[in-house]
C-alpha cells in the first residue's frame, strides 16, 4: 500500500502523534514539521479506518488505489519508431517492454533544449516521440520543463523501479496537444503500463516519495541511528516495500536523488527537501570517481 493508505491504517491520531514527537526529538529541524494536512484530518474526526474515513471513504466503498484519470486500454495502436536519451531503470525498462512490442527503438544522445542565454539545461533521461518529449521526473513539473525547454509539447512520466508491469502517472505540459497526449498514452501502453494522468506536481508519486524516503534513511545513517542494513531490513519487513532506501539508492544513484531533492526544495523553498550531507557526500565522491 502506498503512503496515506498506510496512514489510515495506522490512525491519523497515532501518526500524528509520532510525528509530534519525532519534531521535538530533532530540535525542531524544520524538515520534520508535522503536516497541516494530517492535523486537520485529525482536528475533522477523520482519523482513518477505524473512524470510517481518512484520506479514503471506508463506509461503503473500498479504498481508491491511485489518484487521477486511467486511460482506457482497449485501443490498441500500431507500432511507432520513439529515441530514448538516457540509461536509468525506467528508460532501460520502457524501451525493452517497446521492443518486445514491436516499437522501433533508437538509443540516441541528444540535446533536447537550451536556455534562451545558451547554458544547457540537463534533461538526463527522456524520450523522444514525433514532435513530443517525455521526461523521466527529477523533481521538475511539466510546465517548468516546457518553460525551460522551450517546448510546447513535453510530457512528465514517474520513475519506474521495476520490470513488473503495472501503472505509471503522467502529467503534461499545459499546451501539450491532444494528438500528443494520446501518443504518449499509447507508448506507455504498448510498454506494458497503464497511464494515470496526474495533475502537474513537482516529482509526481514514486519520483518524490522514493526521494524522501532515500534521504530520510540517509539522515538517520549518518547521525548514527542505525546503519544501511538495519534501515533496508525495517523498511522491506516493517512495511512490505519492495525494496529498502538503500537498495533503491543503488539502482539510482546519489546523484539522481539529489537532483531530485535540489529540485523540490527549489520549488517549494522549505526545509523538507534539504538533502542530507550524507548524500551530498557520496555525489561528491562519484563525481570524483569519475573524473
């Protein structure tokens, strides 16, 4: 289950309650703030399952897994030719599922856009289909990325961390086409995933929860509350996650999750996003690696 799911089954009042506590035992550092969002749930009586509501209605409807739009799966488009830009997990994984599909596939490095003085804006890992671009989240929404590119149509889609198929959430710049949107729809289908369309929110599901919870257990190493072992094991065996923060680490890297991080703290301007010193050091020492 996903994060407000579990929330609900913990009780809003308990959850609460702990991130009280976890606010005080740090200090008050600020990236600890307990959510007015949860504060008002618990203020409205809405404390989860055990109440009948929570984020989800439980009086007589199940829980509503996901959030947004799902596009329909009966069309079934003829294959396409699209460029993948990149080596991540969900590049490598989108274009092996399109290949399978009979999509042409051209692994190509390309610059997608510059800023209007010329410097070169980082877009690590996109595709390219027809005249659309759709990017790999790293913490940016749609619209910055259209408004920094310069491109009208461009497309946001969730990281994507295994072969497993299943939904991935996208979200669209505002002047993205219809035509564009339903290519894109199609592409992500016909690599096996069903599109959730999203509204346009910085680092969309799994993009920024990953992040959070990467550099959460980040924090809690480097100040020596536990080590990477321990907080893999509690994660995968405390809430069935599929892999723990430092497995998922692994497979992205410290520097794509600072990336990430950098971006929402640049957007939202709070503490939450402050990356911790732990992952800035192991991006410096990759970076010394490789040069």
């Amino acid at each position: 289950m996903g994060p407000c799911e579990l929330m609900d089954l913990i009780g809003h009042d308990v959850n609460f309650a702990v991130t009280e506590s976890m606010f005080v035992a740090s200090f008050f550092d600020k990236r600890y703030v307990p959510s007015v969002v949860q504060r008002d749930l618990v203020d409205g009586g809405f404390l989860g399952k055990k109440s009948g509501r929570g984020f989800y209605d439980y009086r007589d409807v199940q829980p509503a897994h996901g959030a947004g739009s799902v596009a329909s799966t009966a069309h079934k488009s003829e294959p396409g030719c699209v460029s993948a830009i990149g080596d991540s997990t969900t590049i490598c994984s989108l274009s092996s599922a399109l290949s399978l599909a009979g999509w042409q596939v051209e692994h190509a490095s390309a610059d997608p856009g510059e800023a209007a003085n010329g410097a070169h804006l980082p877009v690590t890992d996109y595709f390219v289909v027809s005249d659309t671009l759709v990017c790999v989240s790293d913490g940016r929404p749609a619209s910055q990325l259209a408004a920094e590119l310069g491109r009208q149509h461009l497309a946001v889609i969730d990281l994507i961390l295994n072969q497993t198929p299943g939904s991935v959430c996208v979200a669209f710049s505002p002047a993205c086409g219809e035509q564009q949107r339903t290519l894109v729809h199609n592409m992500l289908q016909a690599a096996g995933r069903m599109p959730v369309e999203m509204g346009d929110a910085p680092g969309l599901v799994v993009a920024r929860t990953v992040a959070m919870i990467v550099n959460e257990a980040a924090e809690a190493v480097l100040q020596e509350a536990c080590d990477e072992v321990s907080a893999n094991t509690a994660m995968k065996l405390g809430t069935n996650y599929p892999g723990g923060p430092f497995d998922w680490l692994g497979l992205l890297g410290p520097t794509t999750i600072c990336m990430m991080l950098d971006h929402l703290h640049s957007l939202y301007r709070g503490e939450r996003y402050r990356a911790s010193l732990l992952l800035r050091m192991r991006t410096w020492a990759h970076v010394a690696e490789v040069n």
